[in-house]
C-alpha cells in the first residue's frame, strides 16, 4: 500500500496566537516553528524508514509557512528543494473579513453568522471568503491525483504539507463522517501530521494528528 504523510505546516505567530490566518496573508514561520519543523522531519525521517517505499513525492501549498516546514523535510530524506512540488489549490480558507481575527472577535463582528459556521462551516462562508466546501471542492482533486498514484504501488510515498481546513476537511471525508462536523471531529496541531494508506481497498488512516515530537518520560 502507498503511503501518505498528510502535515499541517508548522507555528505562525497566528497559530500561537489563537488568530485566523487564510489565504489572504503569506507570513514566514515563527521562530518557535522553524525549531518544530526541524524536529518534524527528524520525526518523519525515522516514520518513512519503517514504510517500504522506494518513490517519495514532497507536495506543498504554496503558502510561505508549508514551504518553510517542508524545506527541513526535505533535507532529512535527502531531496532537494527543486524536488518540491507546489500546488496552488492546496492553499488554506480565505476567512474574508475574519481573517486576523480571534475566535471571539469574529462572534462580536457577526454574531448570527458565525454561529451558523460553528454549526456546520462545510456548507457556510466566512464573510466575503470561503466554505469548507469551497476549500474541498479546490484541494480534493489534488489529493485524489495524488491518492490514485500511491494505491498504484505499494513502494510509493507522498508527504503533504498544507493547512488546518485543508488537512481536516480530507481526513473527515476519508472517514466517511458527516463533513459539517470536519472542525468538530478532527483536530490539526500546528506540525502534526497523519499516515494513510492506499491499495486496492479503502484507506487505511493509522495516524491523525501524531505530534512533530515525542515527548521523554519524565524521570524518577
């Protein structure tokens, strides 16, 4: 079975601090994120050399963020920079006008609307930007090309580096849940990532959201 290693890029000073962070603006990481993603492809170095493959694919969002979380990866299982493949509709929500915003911001600003995202963000749109479904209906076909490739041969690995709606909404419907519920369901840590497996049957999903570290066992 093909492999895919599905990442949410590393800490943003958005992320650490709890605010939107879209498609509208393409912020580098945190300095805290650029040691995480560091320690995320020591990680995932160790986590591919238990998989048999022998064909590795790096694919990223073209957000600065994935771009900076994949670089470390890619030096770790000996591919260069040029081996990166960037795709455009891999890009995170455009959260409109709650862009930058905190939770709690946007629930001021429009109260009535973000109780209807809360409830079901697959089928409502941030103001002026976009659904759940509108991200899905852009990055499925990018993930069902790259899925196809991997149940063709069980030698072949993909490692995706995208974003929290993008990598929620694909693990949900690769769990047949019900799609309003993908915010609700599945959790994206900054740097986390998921393992999926392809063949000739359904996927395989053996990780969600395994963290870039493990911890060391506190001493006696």
């Amino acid at each position: 079975m093909g492999s895919l290693v599905l990442v949410r890029h590393s800490v943003t000073a958005a992320s650490a601090g709890g605010r939107n962070l879209g498609s509208r603006d393409d912020p580098p990481l945190a300095a805290a994120g650029v040691d995480v993603a560091g320690e995320l492809a020591r990680r995932l170095d160790a986590e591919l050399a238990e998989l048999p493959h022998d064909r590795i694919r790096l694919i990223s969002s073209p957000a600065l963020r994935c771009r900076q979380t994949m670089e470390p990866v890619a030096e770790a299982l000996g591919l260069g920079a040029d081996a990166v493949e960037v795709e455009p509709d891999l890009i995170e929500i455009d959260y409109g006008a709650w862009d930058g915003l905190t939770a709690d911001e946007c629930l001021e600003r429009d109260p009535e609307l973000r109780r209807a995202w809360i409830a079901d963000p697959y089928h409502t749109r941030c103001p002026e930007g976009e659904s759940g479904e509108d991200v899905a209906r852009r990055a499925f076909p990018v993930f069902h090309g790259i899925e196809s490739w991997l149940a063709d041969d069980r030698a072949r690995c993909a490692v995706v580096v995208a974003h929290n709606h993008v990598n929620r909404l694909r693990i949900c419907a690769l769990l047949a849940w019900p799609m309003r519920d993908y915010r609700r369901r599945v959790a994206q840590d900054p740097a986390g990532y998921s393992l999926i497996s392809y063949g000739a049957g359904l996927p395989g999903v053996r990780r969600i959201n395994a963290p870039a570290t493990i911890k060391a066992p506190a001493g006696d």
